[in-house]
C-alpha cells in the first residue's frame, strides 16, 4: 500500500467517523491499543517490565492515554508524564486521560520540570513517545521541544505512537528536535515522509496498525495520491 499524506490521514479519519459511523473515541481505543501491543513487544525484547508514557496535548496525547491503560491491565508498571497542561487535552483525550486517571495509575505533571524528565524517563526500561503527532509543522517549541530532548537524553528504547513527535508526516524532514524512535507504530497506512531518505533514523521499524477504518478506502485514498 502507498504511504497517505497529512492530508488524506485526516481525510482517512473524517470518513470512519461522519460516513462509518466510528466514533472517534472508538479509534482512539484502537489506536492505543495497537500501541500498547508494540510497547509490551518492546519490552519483552528488552526484558523489562517498565514503561513511561510521555503524554502531551491532542489525539495523540489521547492515544498515549489509551495505551498506557492497557498496559497497566497487563501488569506492566506504567508511569505517565503530562508534558502539556491538563486543560488542553480535550475531548476524546480528555475521556481517555479521566478513564487513565480512574484506575489509579501513576500520573505526573512533568511540564514545569520538563528540563528534568530526562533523569525520570531513565528509571524505566522503555519510553513511549505522545508528545505531537502528525498535524505538527515546522519546528517545535516550548515545552514540546524540551520533552523531545529529554525523550533523546534518556537513552531508553522508544516506540514512537504513530510518528516520532517532531518529524513532519509530509516531508520527513525534522526541522527542530526529533524524537529518535527505536520503532514506530502507525495507524492506517505509512505516512508519506516515511519514504524520505533520512526519515528511517528518527522512525526506525515502522509497523502499521489497523485502526478500524476498511483497507480498500485506504488503498483507494492512495492511489488517489498519484
């Protein structure tokens, strides 16, 4: 299957939702749970049993969300870094943070010690990335481009949820600092700036995941890309 664009990934999530029917929470779940199958894979590669979650604002946050639960209903030891305030993670991700939040597990507002999270992240044994995902343009700033640095900082083995925060999903391209996954895990096709030369040391093995959305759309919103 060809590799979609930021564009079409959106198109992609607006036909599940208003043609399928799919709520978007119904995605998300999906979505982390699929990620939460890698990071347990990860882990068992590693021979760990410790997993942080580096969580910030939108879907993707959401998605972090999602898959720390899981993990958490597996036995693993999850510890979950807010990088954005709690106020911008909305709608879906906001029920999934709550849901999070509900069980009891170990969430930390790491945003005003962000310069710090570096020294947390190395006490486990491998770091899934949700910091941004893939509207993000350009450089990041701020609070996300310090996680992202510290996420590198760490050297732990990172799975990157749905791309690696700060690669740009059209261009492959890191205009500012890049999350350096050891694997990524996509949701409905490789994007687009996957391919890029270069793009393979920020993503390194890329596995697609299905998220609920028929194959034969996507495959046709691919060719559409021609």
């Amino acid at each position: 299957m060809r590799s979609l664009s930021r564009d079409q990934i959106r198109q992609a999530d607006q036909y599940a939702i208003e043609r399928l029917g799919i709520p978007g929470l119904i995605l998300m779940e999906n979505a982390g749970r699929q990620a939460a199958d890698l990071v347990a894979e990860t882990l068992r590669e590693t021979g760990g049993d410790r997993v942080a979650v580096v969580v910030g604002a939108g879907n993707n946050g959401g998605d972090g969300c999602v898959a720390a639960r899981h993990l958490g209903l597996r036995g693993y030891a999850v510890g979950v870094f807010l990088v954005a305030p709690r106020q911008k993670l909305q709608g879906d991700a906001a029920v999934n943070l709550h849901a999070l939040e509900s069980l009891e597990r170990d969430v930390r507002d790491a945003g005003a010690d962000v310069e710090r999270l570096a020294e947390a992240l190395r006490r486990f044994d491998v770091v899934a990335d949700a910091v941004g995902g893939t509207g993000i343009r350009g450089a990041l700033r701020g609070a996300a481009a310090q996680a992202v640095e510290q996420i590198n900082a760490a050297e732990r083995p990172v799975v990157a949820i749905d791309i690696p925060t700060g690669l740009d999903c059209d261009t492959g391209r890191a205009e500012g600092p890049a999350v350096r996954a050891r694997c990524t895990v996509t949701f409905l096709a490789r994007k687009k700036g996957f391919d890029a030369p270069g793009a393979d040391a920020y993503t390194g093995h890329v596995h697609v995941a299905d998220i609920g959305v028929p194959a034969e759309w996507i495959a046709r919103r691919a060719g559409a890309a021609d």
